[in-house]
C-alpha cells in the first residue's frame, strides 16, 4: 500500500488518526504499532511474520548485550550473532536470485546450472534491517538502553511511515519519543502540510517524470534517438529526487502528526558542489548509516590515503549492493566511490579554482543513474553511447513519445527550479511576516491547491509507482 493510493489516503489513515487521538496516552503505541502490522500486512501478507521475527529477534539481542556490556567478550558475541543473523536474513531474501544467477554463469561454461528459487523480496526489508543492526550496534556501544519495553522497540522498527522506505531513523534519536509523545497542535499542523508538500512532489512531478522515463528506458536503443536519451536520462533525473524526497517528506510529516521528529532525509543534492557534498545531501540517511557502521570502523580517514581510499570503495560497493541485487547497482556505487576519491586526489581543487563544480556534479550524478535505471549492463552501455554518438531513427518508438506533453515540459521545468532552494528562500524573505494571519492562510492555500491537485491526480488512477519500495 503506497502514500499516495487512495486505499491509504481516504481509508487508513484516516481510521488510524481518529483511533491515535481518541486513544490514552497509554495505549497510542499499541494502535501505531497495530496500525504498522496492518499496513505491512496489507501489502506484503504473510511476511509480515518475517518483519515481526526481526523485531522479536533484535529486542532479543539488545537485551542480551545491556545485560552482558560490562562483559565485553560476552557482549561482542551477541552483537556479532545479531549482525549476522540480521546480513543472513536480508541476504537470503534480496540476493539469493542474484547469487543463484551469476552461479548459473559461471556454470553455464560448463554447460550446468542449478534450480533458481525466484524469492520475493519484502519490500522494506533493507532499512529496517538496517535499523535494527544500527540499534543492537548503539546498545553495544552505550549509545542506547537495551529496551525493556517490547512495544517501544517493535514501534522503532515497524513504525508504518517509514517502514517501507525510510529514513533510516536510528533508536537513540527517537527513543525518548517513544516513551511519552505530548499531543501539539503545531506540530500535526507541520506534520499535515510537510506530508501534503511531499505528496505533490511525488504525485504531479515524480510521477509525470515517470511516465516519460518509463516510456523511454522501457524502449529497445535502436528505437530511441539521441534527444528523446537525453530526455529520458532528465526525466529520470527529476523522477527519483522527487519520488524519494517526497516519500521522505510524506514519511517526515506522517511522524510529526504522530508526535515523532523524524531525521531530515534530502537537502536539494542537485545544487551540490561535489560528488563528496552530494552524499551529504543525498539520502542522508543512508549515508550516515554506512559512514556511522562501516567507513569509520574500517578506519575512516585516520590510517592514510591508500587504505581511505579503500574504505570508500568498500562502502560505495555496499551501497550500491544495498540498493539492488544487480551489477548495474554495484557499478554505480562503484562510481560514486570512484569519483569521491578524485575529488581527494585533487579534483576538487580544479572545481573550486574553475567554479564549474554544481555543473560537474550533476552531470556526474545524471550519468550515475544511466547505470541505476537500466535492467542490465548492456543496455546501459548502450544508453550512453546513445547520449554521445547522434542517433536519429525513421521512427522513434510510440511508447518513448506519448508521455512527451506540453504537461511533462512544464512539470520539468518546474522540476528543475524546484530541485533549488527556492522555498527556503521565499520563506527568509517573509521571515518578517511568519506571525503574520496572512502568511499563514497563503501557506493554508498553496497546500489545500496542491492537496486538490493531488487529488484530481489520483481520482483518475495516474501512473503511481514508488521507485524505492523495490530498494
């Protein structure tokens, strides 16, 4: 079930939010926590027993290291069996088909192969996974209590509004939240327009931006032309900044109604100077987990640049492991990785020097997501050599055309300026007027616009994918 359907829109959350603020303070964990499993359920059906065993799991081994953490041989046992057990059950179900298929390669030399399991792949299942590794690892540390309260920790993990895709919230940032939430109308206020922005972002710009993506990456190379490449490689550009941040904003504003501040996942990567800032602005998130987790227990930066340059690598391979049981993915973190150490080389002083540097990273990051989209290295090589080496067939393919409107120009175009900080800069400007009955019923209007939008989109069953539900 996504944000933006209108089972979620008109049915469940509706039901959900009368029944939290109807319900005693005392009992509002235990209708978000039902609410969560419904809404899980309702999508993936009986994993839901897969994300319950996570949770019983983890509550498990958290207790076992507060209650053996001043041993710390005995503690350092039970995180490592909960990391692993954690890698083990995201292993099996994300890579398992990618693992069987490049085994299948290889024997395919010989002339074998081995039975392919096709397992299904819980949406989800990576961040809150990675929640769960990041809440046994903080208790380890002394970053974190060891839960007793069951329920509290089984809301952190399955917490519907960011179950599906994220953030990535880490317990000890939320843990007091958990506790004891005091109702503030401000904050629903917030949390109601945060999530009605994010649903227009995905909505009418991510979604528009889709179709014609879609269309044009789903066609064969020889079918495509040099412009309508360069087209699709925009709109997909556009569709997963706002597909992601908006879920994120969705997801942000949902955990505000419900009393929780939940971490700021986006912060406009494509103004970025750098492929370096870029990650500090670009799903945050995650890039704090891997920095948190993996680059600064490998060493960071502390034991010269040969073995940083390592750790970036070893990172960047698993974040684009992370993202997709694919080559393709792996590549791209690969990419990423190799252009962060450029930069360290030296690269970044040229950009400074030549103030080309948010030219040169969004021409880096469009290229990246050539790798990202494609279903497989062929295509995409294919793909890039499309951008650079003209191409004109008799007829471009009908798919790759019909979602090229008037309508997609304009929504690119305002997804272009507002992919800037433009908004931040309207409100500094009326910062003057922030008390002002003005500027709040013109903040009340753009939103109930976008709301209606919105709505006008849904009703007529528009293309609604969320790219991220997959990752």
């Amino acid at each position: 079930m996504v944000f933006s359907s209108v089972q979620f829109l008109y049915l469940f959350l509706p039901i959900v939010v009368l029944l939290y603020f109807i319900a005693p303070q005392r009992v509002k964990n235990y209708i978000l926590l039902l609410a969560s499993i419904v809404f899980y359920a309702m999508g993936e059906k009986w994993f839901v027993v897969l994300l319950i065993a996570s949770i019983i799991m983890n509550y498990i081994v958290a207790r076992v290291v507060q209650a053996y953490r001043e041993k710390a041989s005995y503690a350092k046992v039970a995180v490592t069996v909960g990391i692993v057990a954690n890698l083990i059950l995201l292993g099996i179900f994300k890579y398992t088909n990618f693992i069987v298929d490049n085994i299948n390669f290889l024997l395919s030399v010989v002339g074998m192969s081995i039975p392919q399991p096709h397992v299904h792949y819980p949406a989800g299942v990576s961040f809150f996974t990675f929640q769960c590794i990041s809440y046994i690892v903080d208790v380890y540390r002394g970053q974190a209590e060891g839960q007793r309260n069951f329920t509290q920790v089984a809301v952190y993990v399955a917490m519907f509004p960011k179950l599906i895709a994220g953030p990535i919230v880490r317990y000890k940032d939320i843990a007091q939240q958990l506790g004891k939430r005091v109702f503030d109308i401000d904050m629903v206020e917030e949390g109601i327009i945060r999530f009605i922005i994010g649903l227009g972002k995905k909505v009418v710009i991510a979604d528009t931006m889709g179709l014609a993506a879609d269309g044009i990456f789903g066609s064969k190379i020889a079918h495509l032309s040099t412009p309508y490449a360069w087209i699709g490689i925009v709109a997909y550009t556009l569709q997963i900044y706002y597909d992601f941040s908006g879920y994120s904003d969705m997801a942000i504003g949902l955990g505000r109604i419900f009393g929780f501040r939940i971490m700021e996942n986006f912060n406009y990567p494509y103004i970025s100077q750098s492929i370096t800032e870029f990650w500090r602005r670009w799903h945050i998130s995650l890039s704090t987990w891997f920095r948190d987790y993996v680059y600064i227990p490998l060493g960071g930066n502390r034991e010269g640049q040969w073995k940083t340059y390592r750790n970036l690598i070893i990172v960047f391979f698993l974040t684009g492991l992370w993202h997709g049981a694919s080559w393709t993915f792996v590549l791209w973190g690969m990419y990423h990785g190799l252009f962060l150490i450029l930069e360290r080389v030296g690269l970044k002083d040229v950009l400074q020097r030549y103030k080309v540097g948010t030219l040169y990273a969004v021409c880096v990051v469009m290229m990246g997501w050539v790798l990202f989209r494609s279903p497989d290295l062929g295509y995409a090589m294919g793909y890039y050599k499309l951008l650079f080496v003209w191409h004109n067939p008799a007829s471009v393919v009908y798919e790759a055309m019909r979602y090229v409107t008037k309508e997609f120009y304009v929504y690119m175009v305002l997804g272009i300026l507002f992919s800037a900080p433009i908004v931040p800069y309207i409100k500094n400007r009326l910062s003057a007027y922030q008390d002002t009955i003005w500027l709040r019923l013109g903040i009340y209007g753009y939103t109930i616009v976008i709301f209606l939008v919105c709505f006008m989109y849904i009703a007529k069953g528009s293309y609604s994918p969320f790219i991220y539900f997959g990752f």
